[in-house]
C-alpha cells in the first residue's frame, strides 16, 4: 500500500524540518496551529530518488543514518487526521558533504554535473563546502552568505539557495568558511585569516567552475546580502569583468556592530587592536575599488537607517553613486536601486529581485 493512497489535495498548516548530522538526516512536522500530530508518515530523498520511508505512527519525527552517503536530502511529511484525511508537505533541502576534493576533482565532478550536487572542495588555504545547480544557461549566479545564527544550527550556510529554481543560470552557494575557524563568531565576511584571504581563494574556485562549464568570467555573478553583499562585490574584483550584486551590504566592515568587529579581529586575526591601514583592502569596499573595480549593482533599503547612512552613502559619494535615486555611476560601472521597505535590514522584497534580475540581464546583453 502506498502513502500516497487517499492524499487528498488539501491544505494543512504545518511545516516539515530537516537537518543533518555528521551521522543522521533528523526530520520533523510541526504544526503551525499548535495541534498534535500523532499519526504521521515520512518518505526520503535522495538526490531525488526515494530511498527510505517510515509508516504512519505516533512519531512526529524520523531519523535515518546517511552512512556518510554525499547527496541533497529532503522528506516527504504525511499527516492523516481523525477522517482519514492525508496532507502532506515537502521539506526543504539539506546537504551531506564527502570527502574533500582538489580543484582538479572539483573540475571534473562540475563538468559532467546533471543535477545539484554538494561538493566540499580545497581551494587554497580553506576547504570550501559549496552547492552547485547545473543549467543550460552561459552564466554563473555565485550565491554569498550573510550572519548566522549560531544557536540553531552549525555551519555550513547557504543563503538563496531554495531560491535556485528563480535564478536564470547556474547556481553556485558557497558558505564561509570562515566561519569554521571559531564556533563563536556567526558573521565572517569571508575574511579569512590575518594570513590568508578567504576570499582570493574562493576566487580561485569560481574560476576553476567558470572554466569547467564554459562560462566567461564577464557572465558570472557574485550575490548576497549584508555582509554576504560586501563579499559578493570582494569577489567581483577579483574575477574579470564579473557583475556583483550587493543587497544593503556593509561597505566599510569597521563601520558595522563593534562586537561583531572585535569577536572577528580577536578569534580569526588574533588581533587585540587593529591597524586599519594594513587590511583597508580587504576591509573597505571603497578602498578595494580603487585597485581592483568590478561591475556592481548595489540595492539599497533607504529604510535601513544604520546602512543607508553609514554605509551606502559613504560608498556612494567615494564612487559617484546617486545619493538618494536609483541609477548609474558616472563611469557606468556602477548601479544603484534605491527602494523602501519597513522591515529595515532585511533581504530583498520580490520586486526587487525582479528589477535585479533585469538589471542584471540588461549588463549582460550589453556587457557594460
């Protein structure tokens, strides 16, 4: 008999949970009204194939030892009620990584890619835990990662990556692996070390993919919000010609939450006070720019009091942003959209994903 016998499509509130461990996939329904779930039945996924159910019981939640298997993880949740009734919901998606891998590896697995696939790769002085969508498309959507919360789950992070189905290309999320170096700091910026530039490693990467799928490095794209944005432009410059889109970004990362500045400088620099002339490079997206420039595309909240003033306008008045519309620098090199939004530091709202992902194809039709 199948679970599917009876389901009915129907709505029920409740959400179906999933995460991992080094040893299980752990999943869960919830309800979203407060009531007991005490007859529910999972399916899981692999990759997109079956491979393992639980029947209906009391159980509101599953767990099933992975065995180390490398693949994208979902579950299916059944819920039967007192008429007999079955609603069921899909999970979202969890990743169970293998082996590290060399860049050569990396390039070889990405080139005959037929579905999402995770991939925990050495680029460098990091290993990068990394998620990739193959597409038809000739472009790249490199998706950064902003603060976490450390207390709900350990690292790795991926930002957008439910989102995948919504971008037009090839998606690539990337989580910090700076991260890793200190179980207390939950924003990284992609900084790295005192040493070692996590982000010129990363860059190494992305090129590594862009050359294995045949994709120019003019149409890839570095995405993210906050400090996810100030990466994705730090990315941008390191790739020739690449588009960068920055979501209300830190610019000038000592101008954000000193606690957030300090837990960084003393774990992962161990630094007791900084010298802001020694890493103004890797720290200051304005001083960056002057070296090294990128196409960027920088959306700003005017509603997100402490970036709109302490970092969009700086950065605007050092590169010839408009301060207060939407538009172009005067090189054309950079684009700015202007918006309101009442829930402040936030990610983009739909619309203006959608004027970005325009924006974005207009760059690269035009290639300025």
């Amino acid at each position: 008999m199948s679970l599917h016998d009876n389901l009915k499509d129907l709505t029920m509130k409740f959400n179906v949970k999933i995460h991992a461990t080094d040893a299980e996939i752990i999943g869960s329904i919830v309800s979203e009204e407060n009531k007991c779930v005490d007859n529910a039945a999972f399916y899981i996924y692999r990759d997109g194939e079956y491979i393992d159910q639980q029947w209906y019981s009391e159980e509101n939640s599953i767990k099933y030892a992975h065995h180390g298997i490398e693949g994208i993880y979902r579950i299916q949740g059944f819920v039967k009620d007192e008429n007999g009734e079955i609603f069921q919901k899909l999970s979202g998606e969890t990743p169970v990584f293998g082996d590290v891998i060399s860049l050569s590896e990396f390039s070889e697995k990405v080139s005959k890619a037929q579905k999402p696939m995770p991939l925990h790769v050495s680029a460098g002085e990091y290993n990068f835990h990394c998620l990739y969508a193959p597409h038809p498309s000739s472009s790249i959507f490199v998706l950064l990662t902003a603060a976490v919360d450390r207390d709900k789950m350990p690292p790795p992070y991926f930002n957008r990556w439910g989102w995948k189905e919504q971008f037009p290309g090839k998606v690539f999320c990337i989580s910090d692996p700076t991260l890793c170096l200190d179980p207390t700091i939950s924003i990284g910026w992609y900084l790295g070390n005192q040493e070692h530039d996590a982000t010129a490693d990363m860059a190494d990467l992305v090129k590594v993919l862009a050359g294995s799928v045949g994709v120019s490095e003019g149409n890839v794209i570095t995405y993210g919000s906050s400090a996810g944005g100030f990466a994705a432009i730090m990315l941008g410059t390191y790739l020739d010609d690449a588009i960068s889109v920055a979501i209300n970004p830190q610019t000038d990362i000592l101008k954000f939450s000193q606690q957030h500045v300090d837990k960084l400088l003393s774990t992962c620099f161990e630094l007791t006070s900084f010298d802001e002339r020694r890493f103004k490079e890797r720290t200051n997206i304005a001083e960056r720019l002057k070296i090294k420039s990128t196409r960027i595309i920088l959306a700003q909240n005017v509603l997100d009091s402490h970036h709109w003033v302490n970092h969009y306008l700086p950065l605007a008045e050092q590169i010839d942003l408009p301060m207060a519309v939407s538009g172009f620098s005067k090189n054309k090199n950079y684009y700015s959209i202007i918006y309101r939004d009442s829930n402040g530091h936030a990610p983009e709202t739909p619309e203006v994903f959608d004027e970005l992902l325009g924006k974005i194809k207009s760059l690269l039709l035009k290639g300025v």
